[in-house]
C-alpha cells in the first residue's frame, strides 16, 4: 500500500486497527519500511474512525505534536494507544515490543474490556513477559519490552 493507493474504504466499519509503519517526529506522514510513504495525515484525517480503536506501534506517535495522532483524533478514533519516541517491533521471528503489547492488547479487547483496562492488562502481560526474559537471559529484548510500558491512550 502506498498513499497513493489507499482504500479508506476498507477500514470503513472496522472495529481495530493495528498500525506497524514507519513515523518520524513531526512527519505528517507513515511510511514503509522501504522508504515509500503509505499514508498522509490528511488521508487519516479524512477517516470516520468514530467506532475505531487503534494500535499504533509506529515510532513518535505519542508525541503530544504528532501530526498523525491528531489526524487520528481529527478523525474521531475511539482511541488511539500509542507511546512517545522510538517503539520496537520485530521484522521477524520471536514476538516483542510493540508487537507484543498489540498482541495481547488486542486478546484483551477480544473479552471486551474497555480500552483503558485493555491496554493495563496488556502491560501486564508483557512484565511477565520481561521478567521471564530476565530468568532466560533474554536481554536483547529487555529494551524494547520495557519501551512498551509508555503506551498511553489518547482520545478525542
């Protein structure tokens, strides 16, 4: 998908969305990993994300003057969970970071808890997660597990 290819209609109705792009601090603009630009703010903003929780674990989108997050807002996203500076997500192999907390954030909203709580049990599970990876020795995932922890929700 690239911004010049993409369909708003196929997030019409959707309940969740799960956003794994590339963001930069202050780029009205995500982008995938080879560089193309997948979406713009304004194709964002121009959303009705109204019945729509979003998982972003793009990098900078918790930035209170993220162009993107207000686009989100703009759009009236139910809410968006999302954290400060950079978050890390796997392009391969084991399940960490971002991806992690989207994961079990996701199952949690599944037995319909309200997005607050979903996102609070989630972190949870992802400190179980961090202290198993400190009994195994997993320390290459201890910095980006433990990133996840600043994901905050954001609503209109």
């Amino acid at each position: 998908m690239t911004s010049d290819t993409f369909d708003a209609k196929a997030l019409h109705g959707a309940d969740f969305w799960y956003i794994d792009l590339h963001g930069e601090e202050g780029w009205p603009r995500w982008y995938g990993d080879n560089g193309v630009v997948a979406i713009l703010a304004e194709q964002v903003a121009a959303l009705d994300l109204s019945h729509t929780v979003v998982f972003a674990a793009n990098c900078f989108l918790g930035e209170c003057n993220s162009p993107m997050l207000q686009a989100l807002l703009e759009a009236k996203a139910k809410a968006v969970v999302a954290a400060p500076g950079k978050n890390y997500s796997p392009t391969g192999g084991h399940l960490y970071g971002a991806a992690l907390l989207g994961m079990w954030f996701r199952r949690m909203l599944m037995v319909r808890l309200p997005v607050k709580i979903a996102l609070d049990k989630a972190k949870d599970c992802v400190r179980g997660e961090i202290v198993l990876n400190k009994i195994v020795g997993r320390k290459d995932l201890q910095a980006a597990n433990e990133d996840t922890l600043a994901f905050k929700v954001f609503t209109v």
